[in-house]
C-alpha cells in the first residue's frame, strides 16, 4: 500500500515528535541519573540540586499516607500553583536509594503528578519543586508496617 503526501507527512511528523520526546527523555535520565545512584540523602540531594539553597514551603500540596500498610506501594501526590516549575521530585530519606522519582515539568504543563513508590522502612519522605530560581521542600513521616525494599 502506497501513502498519498499528506499520510507520510502525517507518519513523518509522529516519528519526529516520538523522537523529540525520546531525546528529552534520554537528556533528563543523563542528568538525575548520579542522583538516582546516590546511597545518602545529602548526597542525592546534593547530585539533584548542586548545592543550591533549598527552602520550605507551605504551596506544594504533599499527599502521602501517614501509615502506609505495605511499603511496595506508598500512593503520593505532589501539586504546586508556584510559577515556572521546572521539575519536581520525591526522595526517601531511609531507602537505601534515597530518590524515588524525578518528573521534568515542561512549560506548559500543570504541576501536579502522582506515583506509586516504595518504601523499605519508616521514614521522612520529601518533595522537591525546582523553578528556574529556586528550590521548594516539604516533607512529612511515614510509618511503614510491612517493608517493602526486599522488607
């Protein structure tokens, strides 16, 4: 089956994007990936945000169960109205890999994602939200009753 001009340009324009997509993808994973590595919370926050400041704050909305039954499976939300929001990502401070997810915000899209991560004890668990300036924390304790990094 022949394609007519406007079906290739159309299969053209889909593979171009698909590429896009990959590249950026491939561009972001190159980046956290020392972060994702890191087997100290100082650490990973240090390969995450390369010493720069980091403060609270009381506009990121942190969804996440105060005691989490099966540590497999903690259910979080991270949503923000803060402008410019570049990327935002979770860390928990006791799992032997502290960085659990890293999601790049691109211009246009609502700072809000949600993720299922594990948990391999009781911990502090933080979001980060990165804008182009700044770095915003928050964080809150969660008891975990059933392990869930080989727990």
């Amino acid at each position: 089956m022949a394609l007519n001009r406007r079906q290739w340009m159309r299969a053209a324009a889909v593979l171009g994007a698909a590429g896009a997509l990959l590249t950026m993808s491939l561009r972001a994973l190159a980046v956290s990936r020392p972060a994702f590595e890191a087997t100290g919370v100082d650490d990973a926050i240090a390969k995450l945000f390369g010493g720069r400041p980091v403060e609270d704050s009381d506009r990121i909305s942190f969804q996440i169960p105060d005691i989490a039954e099966n540590g497999a499976v903690v259910p979080v939300t991270v949503a923000t109205d803060l402008e410019g929001v570049t990327a935002i990502s979770i860390v928990v401070d006791r799992n032997p890999n502290p960085v659990v997810a890293r999601f790049v915000i691109g211009p246009d899209v609502v700072a809000d994602v949600s993720a299922r991560i594990k948990m391999g004890e009781s911990s502090r668990v933080r979001a980060f939200v990165e804008t182009a300036d700044r770095i915003y924390s928050t964080g809150r304790e969660v008891k975990v009753t059933i392990g869930g990094c080989g727990g």
